[in-house]
C-alpha cells in the first residue's frame, strides 16, 4: 500500500470534549435518580391507581432511552469519523486493504 492512500490520523480533528462530558451527564443522571430509593419510596401520589415508586420506575424507561439515545447522538458529533483507509479514489479504484 502507497504512503499517499493512507489517511493520516494526526491531521483529525479531535473531539469535542463538551459534548462528551454532557453525554456523561446524560447518561449519569438515570443512575443517580435511580439509585437514590429513598427519592421515590412512597406510595403518593397515584396516578391512575398505580404508587408513585411503580410509575416513577416505569417512567424512568422512557427517560433513561431518551437521555441515552441523546448521549449517543452527542458522541456521534463530537467525535469526527475516522476512517482507516479512503473509501475510493475518483477513479472509483478501491484502496487495497
């Protein structure tokens, strides 16, 4: 393989740091409500029935997807793609691998 077909990863942008941190954040905030029982013991309020500690979990199934799927979608933005090899000259010739 030429030197000139490889990519070089130096000249990369490296990643965003804010943006990981927050994904952190997104993805710590679930854990930490979660674990924190004493929060959510409780049998009020109802809510059609069901105690507060049943809906509040069943609640946090929604969250916790949501704050993880946005975790997911920071990381894909503030880390730039990074390939290994260049997919395809102009030509259309695949780089040899």
């Amino acid at each position: 393989m030429s030197n000139d077909r490889e990519v070089d990863h130096d000249t990369i942008p490296p990643a965003n740091k804010g943006l990981l941190a927050a994904a952190g954040v997104l993805l710590a905030i679930p854990i930490i409500a979660l674990m924190w029982v004493s929060s959510y013991a409780k049998v009020e309020p109802k809510l059609g029935g069901w105690p507060f500690f049943i809906w509040y979990q069943f609640l946090w199934v929604f969250l916790c997807s949501a704050m993880t799927y946005t975790a997911y979608r920071l990381v894909l933005k503030a880390r730039p793609h990074r390939p290994m090899h260049r997919e395809a000259d102009r030509d259309g010739d695949e780089v040899a691998r």
